[in-house]
C-alpha cells in the first residue's frame, strides 16, 4: 500500500515535469 502511494505521487510529479517540457515545446 505505501509503495503504490509513493509510486503515485512519484508518477504524478513526473507527470508535471513532462507536461512542462512538452508544452515548452510545442510552445
């Protein structure tokens, strides 16, 4: 259970960063 909670919150900054870089991108 509180791995797959770190594994989330892991994913979703990891979400964050990419979301930035691509639309640093495309932008």
């Amino acid at each position: 259970m509180f791995y797959d909670l770190k594994g989330q919150l892991l994913f979703k900054a990891f979400k964050k960063v990419w979301y930035r870089m691509t639309s640093k991108h495309l932008v």
